[in-house]
C-alpha cells in the first residue's frame, strides 16, 4: 500500500529532491532517471513512521544494475527525496540488514 503511494508519486511527478540528495546524486553519478527507475523498481527495508515532518522510509534498489539506497520523506501530497548512497558492505548485509 505505501509502496504504491511512492510509485504513484513518482509517476505523477509529485516529488522533490532535496540539494544534499542532488549533491549526493552528482557524486554518486546518479541521474535523475536512474533514481526515479530506482524507486520505481525498489522495496521499503526500513520505517522511520514518527519522522517529521513528515514519516520518511529507506529504499532499496536493483534497477539497471545499480542498489542505491534512497531516504524518502512521505509528506500528504508528494515524495521528498532526502538522500541517496550506495550501502557500505561494512554496514550492511545483503544490503537489507544492517550489521550489528
């Protein structure tokens, strides 16, 4: 249901991404349509429900051959894109759990 929501943002082009996320892209060679492909064809790994201003979620992945992971912040009537970074494997298992 929320996954839904994302898309339906995205699609619609009811989304903003923040300049720390385009700086991030920039660095990371991460275009505006690759991450939109990235969201698209992504999951939820983890809730972040009691963010404000609003209940923000980390995304996860594998659209053309890259797994970003992606902050987004769910406000009432679009997407804000927060950041974006490839897992470090230090930090992350499978990219999906974190390590102790």
């Amino acid at each position: 249901m929320k996954y839904q929501r994302i898309i339906d943002y995205i699609k619609s082009d009811s989304y903003f991404v923040t300049s720390h996320a385009r700086n991030r892209m920039a660095e990371r060679e991460i275009s505006t349509s690759q991450l939109e492909d990235a969201i698209l064809c992504g999951e939820i790994i983890e809730s972040y429900e009691g963010d404000l201003p609003c209940p923000s979620y980390l995304l996860l992945s594998t659209a053309n051959n890259i797994s970003p992971h992606i902050v987004i912040g769910m406000c009432k009537d679009h997407l804000r894109i927060i950041t974006c970074y490839y897992p470090d494997e230090n930090e992350w298992i499978n990219y999906r759990e974190r390590r102790q």
